[in-house]
C-alpha cells in the first residue's frame, strides 16, 4: 500500500519522507489556503522533496480551462500529478491530459459509477471520499470495496486512492480492502503507532527498569 500525505504544510511533508513513508502528496484548494502559501511555490517546494507523484488540483470549471490549468501546473516538476474534480468537464480534461502523458487524479468521487467513467476516462488514480461518505451516514469503506471489485472485474489499471481519512481505522480498513493508495493527513498517519498497551507496557518497564539500579551505555 502506497503512503500519501494529505497536506500541503511542507515541514510536515518533510518529517514523514524522513522516515520513509511518503509515496506522494495531495493537495487541494483547501489545503493551500490553510498554508497560506502561493500554489506554485509551495507545490514546487513539495516537489522538492518528494520523488512521489505530487497532486495539485485545477480550479477551472470547463474543460479547456482545466487542461490549460492543468498544462500550466505539469510545468512545476515531473512528479506533478494534475488533480481534476469528477464532472463531465473533469472527465473530459482528464482524456485529454491523461492521453497527453500526464498523470492525473480525478478527485471527489462518491459513487462507483463515477469511478468507472474515471477509469476509462484514463486517470491515473480515482479518489473516493470516504469521510465525506460517512459524514453523511453513507459507507465509505463500502465504495472501496465496491470499485477494487470493479477494477478487478475489467483489470482497469487506475490506481484506488482512498481519500478524506480521518481516522487510523480508515487507512487499516482502506488496506484490507484493497485500496492502492491512501491520502491522509500527517496527524492521521502519525497516530498510527498509538497504542495504549504500547504506552502502558513502556510505563511498566521504566518503573522495573528504576529499581534495578542500572545505566546501558
Ligand atoms: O484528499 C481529499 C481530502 O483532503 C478531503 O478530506 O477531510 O476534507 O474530507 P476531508
């Protein structure tokens, strides 16, 4: 399972590809205006560091548009991945840069029909929205599934980029069923390594460790 960092805070960015568990980056308009940053420099600076496909997303609503847009970004590096959303214009942007050459993902999906016309639209990754989905009291975790059978069934290539995680419980579940990829933001990832028992365990073994007396090193 591919790691991408939902985030365009490059200092966050940084401390994860450290360790090695960045395969990538998303952002969206959101996500800039939170860093307060110009798209370009701060998508260039993310490119820097990442050797990953580095998603940043047009914000054009018709398809000429989108592909100028979406041209103008790819400029930025060659790990640039051009994030278009799920409209018919989207679609439309996404045959075009995609048979271009360009590695896009179509963003905002919430259904496995939308999904499909991605994938024959060419997109490099599909990004279902999963939180979303469960804000609403719908199954995100279910439209994960429901496209990696899909996929499966017609050995459509693009890549399932399981997106809005908002939980450890989303990557792990994102994982059992197949998604290829997960977007999650740097706290969500971090959190992974909490345990309690971990914590509780590590408090035992200080407290023997105190009366034994001894020093390592
Ligand atoms: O990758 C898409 C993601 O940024 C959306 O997350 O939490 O705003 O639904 P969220």
């Amino acid at each position: 399972m591919k790691f991408f960092v939902d985030t365009a805070d490059t200092a966050a960015i940084r401390e994860l590809n450290d360790l090695g568990m960045v395969d990538g980056v998303t952002t969206n308009p959101s996500l800039i205006l939170k860093s307060g940053r110009d798209i370009i420099e701060v998508t260039k600076e993310i490119c820097d560091i990442v050797t990953g496909p580095v998603s940043a997303e047009v914000v054009a609503k018709d398809a000429a548009d989108m592909i100028r847009e979406g041209k103008h970004l790819a400029t930025i590096a060659p790990n640039i991945t051009v994030k278009v959303p799920l409209t018919w214009d989207g679609l439309k942007a996404c045959k075009v840069l995609s048979s271009e050459g360009h590695m896009v993902n179509v963003t905002l999906c919430f259904s496995a029909a939308q999904a499909i016309l991605a994938a024959k639209a060419g997109a490099t990754f599909i990004s279902p929205f999963i939180g979303r989905l469960d804000d609403i009291n719908l199954d995100g975790m279910q439209l994960i599934e429901d496209i990696r059978v899909i996929y499966d069934n017609y050995d459509f290539k693009t890549e399932i980029l399981a997106a809005s995680i908002r939980s450890v419980n989303h990557i792990t579940d994102a994982a059992r069923v197949g998604a290829d990829v997960i977007t999650a933001p740097p706290s969500v990832i971090k959190s992974m390594a909490n345990h309690i028992l971990t914590d509780k365990g590590l408090a035992q073994f200080d407290a023997d460790w105190a009366k034994t007396g001894q020093k390592i090193g």
